[in-house]
C-alpha cells in the first residue's frame, strides 16, 4: 500500500462548531471624609480625564469589534430525476455536509489552476469535510488560516426528515436529497465574505462551492446581506480524479464506490466545472443549490 493510499482511509467523524465568548472587566471603589472630599475633587478631575481616555478607546474598540450574526441556508433545489433511476442516487443529485469559512480577499478553499489540499481532495472524492484518516479535513485547514475569522462545518437540520437522509442508513451526517436544506450561523464584521463547498453527488470529485472570491457577507458601505447569493456559487472539479464514467454510473464515484480513493490519481489542478470537457452531463450551480443569507 502507497502513502498515498494510507493518507487517503476515509474518516467517519463529522466536525463541529466552536463558540467564542468575549468577557469584560469591571471595577469600582468609594471613600468618605472631608479630607477624602478634598481628594475626590482632586482625583475626580483626573477620573474625568482618565474616563474620557477610556471611553475614547471604548469607542474605538467598539468600531473595531462591530459584528453581526447571519444564518446561512444551502438548499439542495436539483432535480429528482436529472439522472437515470438505476444510478446509486435514484437518478436525484445529492449534496453533502460541507465546511465554511467567513474571511477578507479570495475563498481560501481552493485557487483555480493550482492543486487541490488533501481536506479538499478528501470533500470532493468523498464527501467528508473532515477528512481522511490521519489527515486533517478541510475544516481543520480553514481554521488553522490566519486569513479565516470564523470558520466550521454544517450538517443536515431535522426540519426536513427524508430529504436529509436520502438512503435511509447513512451513519453520522448523510446527504442531503432534493428539498433538503443545511443551515448554520456565522458571526461577520464589515468587509468580510462568505465560502463553502460540499460535494456534488453522484462524481468522482465535483464540489458545490463560492467563486474565487467568495460572496459578500457585509460590504464597508452598507448593511449586513439580507436575500439570495445562489449567484456567487459555481461547480468545480478538484483534479484530483479522472471523471472516468457518465455520473452515476461509474464503480469510482460515490455513493457507488467501495473505498473513498478507487479511482486513479488525476494529478490535476482545480478548474471550473464548465471548462472541464469530460463529455458528461451537469446540471448549472444554480439548479443543485439555493444559498440565501439573512441577518438574526
């Protein structure tokens, strides 16, 4: 066995959000006595200065630390039919638990034209956001960035009982079918933007994800995002295996495989979907998900 292969063992794990709690301090103190009178009026013109001083810098901290929270909602909207109904799908378009990132500039998911990470490879090949065993996932990537202020996974909501378990016997976080939904909440500052990626079932190694530069969560002049962004998202090849067979019908593509890493190594880099000339069918990005943002 490679070390590739070794690295490539699927993880069944999922992974999970963390919460950050922000605490204050607060003091006080008082005295009595004409001679302390004497001194409080001493101290308090100081006091007043000093309290000036600290609500100047209260003030700036507050413009520094503005933020509002947002609840995303990834909808999978595909048809339950777009492919034959022998394939391992029913013929429907899976989307899998996926991870998130909230930063400034570029998707730190993936950059066109260059190889995919090993958390990508792991998400695209076989749907974990955490990874293969011994590696760490995608999520683990996207918060070890010093470019990512909030970052974590989602999975399927109960809201909506079949759809959000398509076969019925997945273990742990399952796919999401047609009329399925996963959503999450992020905490988001002026200027930063909004990335994700999920697989796209049945492939060797398609993902859902946001555009090379993300979408935007709260532009500098204006108000956090309130409505739909399904716009900002596209279908992406990882490259890093053949799609060696129509969707759903190959042995190497999952749900139908019998190991996360069947097919051959591709050795490619990642590409838009559309520039990928397999001589397969997809559906457009906007026909497998509906991505709306709404501030709580």
């Amino acid at each position: 066995m490679t070390e590739r292969d070794t690295r490539r063992r699927f993880l069944t794990t999922s992974g999970g959000l963390m919460t950050l709690g922000l605490a204050g301090c607060l003091g006080d103190g008082g005295s009595d006595g004409d001679d302390a009178d004497d001194g409080m009026n001493e101290g308090d013109e100081m006091n007043e200065g000093d309290e000036m001083d600290e609500s100047d810098e209260m003030d700036g901290d507050d413009e520094m630390t503005e933020s509002a929270t947002v609840r995303v909602r990834i909808e999978n909207v595909a048809s339950g039919a777009f492919y034959p109904a022998n394939t391992p799908t029913g013929g429907a378009v899976w989307v899998t638990p996926g991870a998130y990132a909230v930063h400034e500039g570029a998707n730190p998911i993936y950059e066109l034209g260059e190889p995919a990470s090993v958390g990508l490879e792991a998400l695209a090949e076989a749907g974990p956001p955490t990874g293969f065993e011994g590696e760490g996932g995608l999520v683990d990537e996207l918060g070890a960035s010093t470019d990512v202020h909030d970052s974590g996974t989602y999975t399927p909501a109960d809201t909506v009982a079949d759809p959000n378990d398509p076969t019925g016997e997945v273990p742990g976080a399952p796919p999401i079918a047609p009329g399925g939904a996963f959503e999450f909440e992020a905490t988001v500052a002026p200027g930063q933007r909004l990335s994700f990626a999920s697989m796209f079932v049945p492939s060797n190694d398609v993902f859902v994800s946001t555009g090379e530069d993300g979408t935007a969560l709260w532009p500098e002049d204006g108000d956090p995002i309130d409505g739909d962004v399904t716009d900002a998202v596209s279908l992406l090849d990882a490259g890093t295996e053949p799609n060696a067979e129509p969707p759903g019908t190959g042995p190497d593509q999952a749900p139908a495989q019998d190991a996360p890493d069947q097919g051959d190594d591709e050795g490619g880099t990642v590409r838009r979907l559309s520039d990928v000339d397999d001589g397969h069918e997809y559906p457009a990005a906007g026909d497998v998900v509906q991505v709306t943002i709404t501030p709580i």
